[in-house]
C-alpha cells in the first residue's frame, strides 16, 4: 500500500538533483525545461500524476477536464474497450507531446503503479465501489462519478476505505453547486427560515430487468471485465452502451448496473435539494410511501432526523403554504421566520469540481463531495428505490445501516456479486 506517493516522487527529485551535482552519477543527470516548468505549468514535483478508468462519454469529459490542467501530470488510462482506450490515450499523448502514456484493460495494473498519485472513475455504476476501495488500498486518491453507489451496503465501505488509508475521494456531482445557487443562496442566508420541506419534481423510472438478446461480441471489448461484478449476461451492445439515456438500450436503464433515472439524475437533484435544505451530513429516517388517492399519484416522503421533509414527486395540489422558492426541478418551503445566514461551502481551488479535487489532494483538505456526503445522497435515493419497489414505507436507522425489524427490505441493502469481485 503506498500511502504517500507524491512525497516519495518528490523527495526522489530532490536526491537525485543533489547527487547529479555531487558527481555521484557516472553520467550527467540532465533535468528538462518540462520538468522544471514553465510560467504556464508548475514543476513535475507539484504536479499531480493522473489516471483514468472508465473512459466513455462522462470519464472522457473527465479525462478533458484533469488532462487540461497545467499542475496534472497525466500518463495513463483504462478502459475494456479498445476504441475508448487508444482515443483515450492518443488524446494523452496529443496534449504531452510524447507517445509515453500507458494503456490498460485490467484497473489493477494501473492502480499497482508507484508514480500515479489520483484516479478519475468513469465507469458504470456497478464498478464503482469495488475501484474506489481498491484505489484506496492502493494509496491513490480518487474522483468517482456519480451516482457512487449502486447499493445501501457499499457506501460505508467507500468511507470506511478513504478513512482507513488517508485518501481523498470526491464525488463527481458537479450539478449539485453549479446548478442550483438559486436555491443554495436564499436559504442559507436565512431568507425562507427554516426549511421545512423540498420537493423535488423530476426524472423518472427505475431501472429495469435486462433481457436483451445475445449478439456475438466484438474483439474489441472484454465482455467479462466489462460485466465484472454483475451476473453474467449475454453480450447485447444495447445492455453496455455508454449514452445517458435512460428508457432502454443503456446500461443505465438495467438494474444489474445502474439504479436507472432515480439514482442517475437523482443524484444531481437530491444532492442539491440536501445541500440548499443543509442536510447533506444527514441519511433520512424513513421513506414514506403515499398511495395513489383519485388524481393523486403515488408519492414518497423522505423524513430527516431535524424533522425535514423531502418529497420525490409530491403533487403540486398538496404544497404547502407560506414562502417558497421554485428552481423549476426542485421547490423550497421555509417557516418564513428570518433566520442568521451562515456561509455556503463552496469548491477549493479554482476550476470546477475537478479542480477542488486537485487542490484537496495537495492540501488534504475535504473536498466539496467528499464521499461521504456523496453517500448520503444515494443512500436518499436507494431508500426512495425500495420504498417504491416494495410500494409501503421503510425505516432506516443510519448508526446501524438497517432496516429494523424489516427482513424483506433488509434483503435490498445488497446484492450478490461475482467471483472474485466480492466487498470487504
């Protein structure tokens, strides 16, 4: 486990220029213009050396945003697919000049390299615990797109992992601040009071069963790999497409590997609902499931332990009144009592969200997403999930991570996975 790989690379440099001066070397040690840096790129001893897993769509615009960066160093890309993978790296190779980026199938030949400080995540849902928590174990930071997990028992074993090994991991949610600071800022300066209930109005089904018929599959992809984790399934283009669609015909709409539209945009909208409501540190207590009644359509409530309400769909004709503000996907009631306004946090660094990841891996900081707030948002939205499976209310007691006294829901906290792709 390599627990300090920037510092190591660092203090290498050092020896190395000082034994270059001393003569230790028979032969000159020459350090080039690109290593010391330049007025627009910071030396390689500040640089950040990157990798990517998971390359399509999401993971190359991911790769776009840290390639871009002057303080990353980025040298190498995975992806079970070769045409991801050699545009992937002839896109490395284009920015740098050189033909020295390294190119995988296999993640844990990437994550077994000493010089690669952080990783970048890209890949369908059903990969992501397993690849942040051996990232971890391996001593490399790591940035994972949302949603970040695919059930209730992973979460902790994410957080568990960043703790344990001292890693930043952030989640990929970049909607959650960038896309609604017309909420974030009225109710965090106090304008609505108290927050006592969100609604929020979009995005729609569940994922669904899979039952695409076999195709031969293609030389170009590891059909295995690909499905990892997941039970095996005949290869279908339709059930491993990469588009962000999410009613059939995407590995997004299949409940082996995604959590369908509920948790694919859900998490953008419930980590700004939580986020705006301040209650992004929080898991729910219950989901309560309403009943279709008349015109009415069935809804769920999600219950907070501050006695906040968040709904996924509640009827227009049952808001509440008193004040409010409407961002069109996501609606705010507060008690109207004006309140002490208190500082929103924000992203370090500049850049987005990728560049608050790159400042906390030098700094050590918390970044905006880290995982565990990433978690809590999808533990939200599986509650939401099993509430509307199992058409009746859960309980759910955070400190323990059950359902209390619930076999059948207890029985969706995870799920089977393959040989040798198992969580500890």
């Amino acid at each position: 486990m390599n627990h300090g790989t920037s510092s190591t690379r660092r203090e290498f440099l050092k020896t190395a220029t000082g034994a270059a001066v001393t003569g230790v070397f028979a032969a000159p040690y020459i350090i080039t213009s690109k290593a010391l840096g330049d007025d627009t790129t910071p030396p390689a001893s500040d640089r950040i050396v990157m990798g990517g897993i998971g390359i399509g769509n999401q993971g190359g615009g991911d790769q776009g945003a840290f390639l871009g960066r002057g303080d990353v160093q980025y040298v190498a890309v995975c992806d079970v697919r070769k045409k991801w993978r050699d545009g992937a790296k002839d896109r490395v190779n284009g920015r740098n000049k050189n033909s020295d980026c390294a190119a995988y199938n296999d993640f844990r030949e990437l994550l077994a390299r000493d010089d690669i400080d952080a990783v970048h995540i890209g890949t369908p849902d059903h990969w992501h615990a397993i690849m942040v928590i051996e990232a971890c174990r391996a001593g490399k930071d790591a940035y994972c797109q949302k949603p970040e997990t695919l059930t209730l028992r992973e979460g902790p074993l994410m957080i568990a992992a960043a703790r344990r090994y001292s890693r930043i991991v952030s989640g990929g949610s970049q909607r959650v601040r960038e896309d609604f600071n017309n909420l974030v800022g009225p109710c965090w300066n106090g304008e609505l009071g108290a927050i006592k209930s969100v609604n929020v109005r979009d995005f729609g089904p569940l994922s669904q069963l899979c039952n695409l018929p076999a195709q031969e599959t293609p030389a170009d992809i590891d059909w295995e790999m690909w499905l990892g984790p997941a039970p095996w399934q005949p290869y279908n283009s339709g059930r491993c497409d990469g588009n962000f669609g999410t009613g059939g015909n995407s590995w997004r709409s299949y409940v082996d590997y995604s959590g369908g539209s509920l948790t694919d945009w859900g998490a953008h909208l419930f980590g700004g609902a939580t986020f705006a409501s301040d209650v992004c540190e929080l898991q729910p207590t219950a989901a309560v499931f309403h009943k279709a009644d008349g015109q009415l359509g069935a809804y769920v409530t999600l219950t907070y332990p501050n006695g906040l309400e968040i709904h996924h769909r509640r009827p227009d004709q049952l808001k509440p009144e008193g004040p409010q503000i409407d961002g069109g996907k996501i609606q705010i009631h507060g008690d109207g009592v004006k309140r002490d306004p208190k500082p929103a946090p924000g992203y370090k660094g500049g850049g987005g969200i990728h560049g608050d990841f790159i400042h906390c891996v030098k700094t050590r900081e918390k970044p905006f997403r880290d995982i565990e707030l990433g978690v809590n948002t999808m533990v939200a939205l599986h509650l939401l999930t099993i509430a509307y499976r199992l058409q009746r209310t859960v309980k759910w007691d955070a400190a323990t991570q059950q359902f209390p006294g619930d076999e059948e829901a207890g029985r969706m906290v995870d799920r089977a996975r393959r040989q040798p792709w198992f969580l500890s």
